[in-house]
C-alpha cells in the first residue's frame, strides 16, 4: 500500500469517526432535552409538518424524514431555544427518531403547536343533520 493510498484510508477514517461522533452527540443531546426543549421540538415539528402537508392525517412517519419539514423545524426550534441552527437540525433528527410515535399521535391530535387543532371538515359552525329515510 503506497503512502498516498494510507493517507487516503486515515483521512476516510478518521471522517467517518468524526460523522459517528457527530450523530452520537446529536443523540445524546436529543436524549437530554428539558422539558420546555421536548415541548419546542414536538411544537416545532408538528408546525413544519402542517405547513406540509395541509391534512395531518396525510402525515404519516415519513414526514418526519422530509427534508423540508426537518429544515423548517430546525430553524423553529432554533429560534425559540437559541441553539444554534446547524445544532438544532442534529437536534430535531434525532428526537423525531427517537419520539416519531408521539410525535405524530401529538400532531394528530391536535396536542401540538399552540392553536393547532385536528383536521376536522368544515361544518360551518353547527354539526352536519343526519338525511331523513323516505317516509319519515
């Protein structure tokens, strides 16, 4: 093995430990999030997914993995916890890994972002009548 060919093989390593590393901490930290912080994320994920997808019953757990939901969470989350762009998308990655399930359950349900409600028809205010059957 020529000595280019070693550097080029240490280089690769020590990128991919490096990658590792990076994905390790950004667990980590999704692991370790305070209370407000899981609340920001689940808020800041739930928002991005119904800026998405107007129907959050069309959401299902890829849309946890669309680039663009996770790029708007991120930069939500950023925003209202301070952290740092880059850090917050390493961030909202992995706690929408970790917590896909209860994320979603929340979004549907309404539990998410303040003022987001479930997806329900519009009845224009009064429950829809129930048709009359012939002769009735």
């Amino acid at each position: 093995m020529t000595l280019v060919s070693r550097l080029q093989l240490a280089l690769l390593v020590i990128v991919l430990l490096f990658t590792g590393l990076k994905n390790v901490q950004a667990q980590n930290a999704a692991s370790a999030l305070s209370a407000s912080q899981q609340s920001a994320a689940k808020s800041a994920l739930c928002s991005a997914i119904a800026s998405k997808f107007p129907s959050s019953a069309a959401a299902g757990p890829s849309a946890l993995s669309d680039p663009g939901v996770l790029s708007n969470a991120a930069s939500l989350f950023s925003r209202s916890t301070h952290v740092p762009l880059p850090s917050a998308m390493d961030i909202i990655k992995a706690y929408a890994m970790q917590h896909a399930t209860e994320i979603l359950g929340s979004c549907a349900a309404g539990n998410g972002p303040i003022g987001m409600s479930p997806q329900l028809p519009a009845t224009g205010g009064s429950l829809p009548s129930i048709p009359k059957l012939p002769g009735q």
